[in-house]
C-alpha cells in the first residue's frame, strides 16, 4: 500500500457536456497529491460522446484511468469503481459523480483530516437540484432510522473519503447489483462505530446533460429498498457478509 495515496471513483452516463470541465477539475486534485494517486473514471455504456472525451483526456492525462462497461446503472456503476480502486491497495478511495455538482475545491478540508478518520462525508444540507431530491434524502433519513436503527445524516451522499481497508469490510454488506451501494456503506460505517464525520459541502445543479433519475425511478428504487433493507440489516446484525 502506498503512504497516503488516492483513489477517486466516479461514475459516467451521457456527460459529454460536462465531463471535460469535470475531469480536469478533480484531475487537479490526484495530480496535486502525487504520482500515485488516480482519477478513475467509469463509463457506464454512455449513448453519447462521453467514452471519446474521457479517451481524448487520457492523452495528457497520465493519472486519468478510463474503464468502459456495459450499462447497468450508477449503483452498479459505483461498486465496479471501488472494486478495481480497491484491487490497487490505495490508502483512501474517495468517491463522488461526474455531473458538476460537487466541488473539488471543498476536498481538501476532508483531505487534511484524513488520519483523524475512518471515513469522512459530504452532506449536503441543501440541494440545489429540486425539491423532490431533497424530500428523498430526508425521507431516506428516516426510513434507515427505522430499519437499521442507525441515525445517518447523508446516507447517499456522492462525497466520501473513506479509509481503502474500511471501505472494503463494510462493501462486503453490499448484495451483488444493489443499486443503493453508498446508503449500505454509509449505514455499515456508522452503526459499527467506526470513527467518521459529516462535513457539510455544496450541491449544486446539475452542470449539464440530462438527469437518467427521475419521480417515477425514484419511486421505484424506494420500494424495493424497503425489503432489500431489511435484508441487509439482518445479515449486518449476525455479522454475515454477502461476500469475503
């Protein structure tokens, strides 16, 4: 394992409007803490020009790791990334989106507490994108309270640093396919104590392209949820992983 190394996991589906600016924003920040630190983009099946862009930055880019995958959502999507940072042994993985509407700018304060914490998280106490995302983490706030008995302030926030050793035990209480990935590890860090903080950071809208979430995709997610929850709670109560 290299000393103090970083891995960001983001996920890409039809941003070509957006992901150069992206890139070379978050590039900004892999550079900045050394060679061996990478930018891992994940490109999930994207319909539009988002694989050519992200090939085209590659060219100048040396820390810019481009993987192409079949599409298969942003859940999925996300736990391919951590799987392969994962498989690199760096000390930390960080993960969030490639729609613009985090800032690399505010990394570094989750940066330069990085050995005070197991896992650090981005909340987002106020979304610029619409009322109904709102409603949704507020809801999704209470709902893991009730099932998981376990108060997390932003369970699916795509801002997060984690620990690379701690990140991987809590994704092994992630069923294969779970479209919720980040909620269960989120949930896995708080309930087992591990040590970790919620800092707030911006949200803004999305910088460009079309949102593949919507009312009716949410509704549906949220439904299955609820089972799938309950599931998992159980197996993180008798401490059985779905993998190892």
């Amino acid at each position: 394992m290299k000393k103090d190394n970083l891995y960001i996991v983001m996920p890409a589906y039809n941003e070509q409007d957006t992901i150069g600016e992206v890139v070379n924003e978050w590039y900004e920040v892999v550079d900045k803490i050394g060679e061996d630190s990478r930018l891992i983009v994940v490109n999930d099946g994207s319909k539009d020009d988002t694989l050519k862009i992200l090939k085209n930055l590659q060219e100048d880019k040396p820390q810019l790791v481009v993987l192409d995958k079949k599409n298969s959502g942003h859940g999925s999507t996300v736990v391919y990334g951590y799987n392969y940072a994962i498989s690199k042994s760096p000390a930390y993985i960080f993960q969030t989106d490639s729609d613009g509407q985090t800032l690399a700018s505010e990394f570094w304060q989750f940066w330069d507490h990085r050995n005070e914490y197991d896992a650090q998280f981005g909340f987002r106490k106020k979304r610029e994108d619409g009322l109904s995302r709102w409603i949704v983490t507020k809801t999704l706030r209470f709902i893991v309270w009730g099932i998981f008995k376990t108060w997390v302030t932003d369970a699916n926030t795509p801002y997060r640093l984690m620990k690379t050793s701690v990140l991987e035990e809590a994704l092994n209480y992630v069923p294969d396919d779970y479209n919720l990935p980040n909620v269960i590890i989120s949930t896995y860090i708080v309930k087992k104590k591990f040590n970790y903080r919620f800092e707030r950071v911006t949200f803004r809208p999305r910088q460009g392209g079309v949102n593949s979430i919507n009312i009716k995709s949410i509704s549906k997610i949220g439904k299955n949820a609820l089972g799938d929850f309950k599931t998992i709670a159980k197996h993180i109560n008798q401490g059985q992983p779905f993998r190892r």
